[in-house]
C-alpha cells in the first residue's frame, strides 16, 4: 500500500513537471497532496489498461513509471479540456 502510495506521488508529480499549469489541487497544501497521489494512481491505472489493449508487458518499475505518467499527462489534459 506504502509502494503505490509513494508510487503514485512521483508519477503525479512528473505528469505535473511535464504538463505544467492550472491543475486539480493547486495550492491546498495536503489536499493537493492527495489530489498528486490519486492523479498518479488513477494515471497508472489508464496507462496499465492502455499498455495492455496495445499488447506491451508493463516490466519493472522504469516501465511503470513510463506507462503511469503517460496516463497522468492523458488525465491532466482530459481535465483541463473538460473543465473548461
């Protein structure tokens, strides 16, 4: 639980580095926190069933990275496409 947890605040934070601008959770200290972590667990699930429909094994822990924040980035720009 503490691996996913972490896991997902790194692919959060990276999909935040490589799409930067207005996002969910922006300045609300903890919560934006949380906000970080569930972006990148959400982002990891995407990218995982994504990876998947394409036939790709999701490796080790670079792969899932890779995979994870690619399905952020496609998270973060649904959001702010839809937000509007």
């Amino acid at each position: 639980m503490l691996y996913t947890i972490l896991l997902g605040l790194v692919i959060g934070l990276l999909a935040k580095y490589f799409m930067p601008g207005k996002d969910p959770g922006d300045g609300k200290g903890f919560v934006g926190i949380l906000i970080t972590i569930a972006i990148g667990i959400l982002g990891s699930v995407v990218g995982g069933f994504l990876v998947g429909l394409v036939g790709i094994g999701s490796g080790g822990l670079i792969m899932k990275l890779i995979v994870g924040t690619l399905g952020a980035v496609l998270l973060l720009w649904l959001y702010r496409k839809f937000a509007k």
